[in-house]
C-alpha cells in the first residue's frame, strides 16, 4: 500500500514539474488586462444606460407625456433637475474614461491598486446619485400632484377612473399610485444597478486582492 502511495506522490510532482509556472510579471499582466476590461465595460454601461432612455423620447406616446410636468406646474423644476443631473452624469462619463485610459497606459502594480480603488469609489458615487435624482424626480412630481388644484386636467388618460370620485380622493389615489410607483421604480433601478455594476465591482475587487497577494 505504501508502495503505491509512493508511487502516486511522485507521478504527481512530475505532473506538476511539466505544468507552467507563471511568473509575477505574467500574472500581473492577467489581472492589468482583465481590470482595463472592466473598466472599459462600466464606461460602455454607463453610455448606453445615458442613451438608451433618450430613444424613448421617439416614440409619440411617451413624448406627449412629458406635457404632464407642466400641467403640474413643475416643467421648470423638473428642466432645472434634468440639466443638473446631465451635467454631473457627463461629469461621471468622464471620469469613467479617464479611469479606462489611466488603468491601459500602467505598468506599476501599486499604481493599479490605487486606480482600481477610485474606480470602485467613482462607480458607488455614481450609483447613489442616480438613484438619488431618481428619488427627487419622485418627490417633486409628487409634490406637483398634491398643489395642484386642477388634478384631474393634468391626466386625462385617467378619465375612466375619475368620473365617480371627489377631486380630494382623486388626488389622493393619486399619490397613492405614485408612490407605490416610485418605491417600485427605485427598488427596481437598483437592483438593476447592482446587477450591471455590482458584479463588476465584485471582479474589481477580486483583482485587487490578488494585486495584494503579489505584492506581499
């Protein structure tokens, strides 16, 4: 039996002597490479999570219903919101690429490290300011809805529903609808943040501790 075992342990160190050892600087390409592919993915996400909505704007349906904001009485608001929120989403665009050209062009391990952290950190920041406009966007239409004195002009499409209820309850269901809505909106939005951008993160992140280990 011990023979045997014998046998087995010195086939398998022959095994291991014909396998291919990768040295620091091999490994350390691996992981450049993967975290610039990374990188590069969150900027292609974040383009298209930019355009994408902006080819609703297309279709006649959701166009005209961009009138309601200011049947609200909150087109100004809501424009002011909008321009804000475009300024620092291309703020953010940016510092994606940027992040994308400075992880490509480094040849320095630590350098990765410290870049891969402030990529995670840009990403986090940009995450919980969408959600957060997403979450103000709620809050002033909801806010359009309870001052506004002549509710049921500002959706028609709602006719059906209004005919056998007082404007105080109208408003009401209302606001009602919006923020179950929004809560849904939301939940859902960051959900999907966590799926494109989390697992991203979570590879990131693994990058950076086997960064760690080359470097002990």
């Amino acid at each position: 039996m011990m023979d045997e075992l014998e046998l087995l342990k010195r086939d398998w160190q022959k095994r291991e002597e014909q396998l291919p050892r990768l040295s620091y600087g091999d490994i350390y390409q691996m992981l450049w490479k993967k975290s610039s592919s990374i990188v590069k993915w969150i900027l292609i996400i974040s383009l298209l999570e930019f355009a994408l909505p902006h080819l609703l704007y297309l279709i006649p349906g959701v166009s005209e219903s961009f009138e309601t904001y200011e049947k609200l009485g909150i087109k100004r608001v809501s424009t002011l919101i909008w321009i804000g929120s475009y300024l620092v989403t291309f703020y953010f665009i940016y510092q994606f690429y940027k992040r994308y050209r400075e992880i490509s062009t480094l040849d320095d391990a630590k350098k990765l490290m410290q870049k891969i952290i402030r990529t995670r950190r840009t990403v986090k920041h940009y995450v919980i300011f969408s959600l957060s406009m997403l979450f103000l966007t709620c809050i002033v239409i909801m806010i359009g809805i309870y001052f506004n004195d002549n509710l049921m002009a500002a959706f028609p499409a709602a006719s059906d529903a209004k005919r056998n209820m007082s404007p105080e309850k109208f408003k009401s269901l209302m606001l009602m609808v919006m923020g179950v809505c929004s809560v849904g909106m939301i939940v859902l939005m960051g959900a999907v943040y966590f799926l494109l951008y989390g697992l991203l993160l979570k590879k990131l992140k693994r990058n950076y501790k086997e960064l760690e280990r080359l470097e002990v």
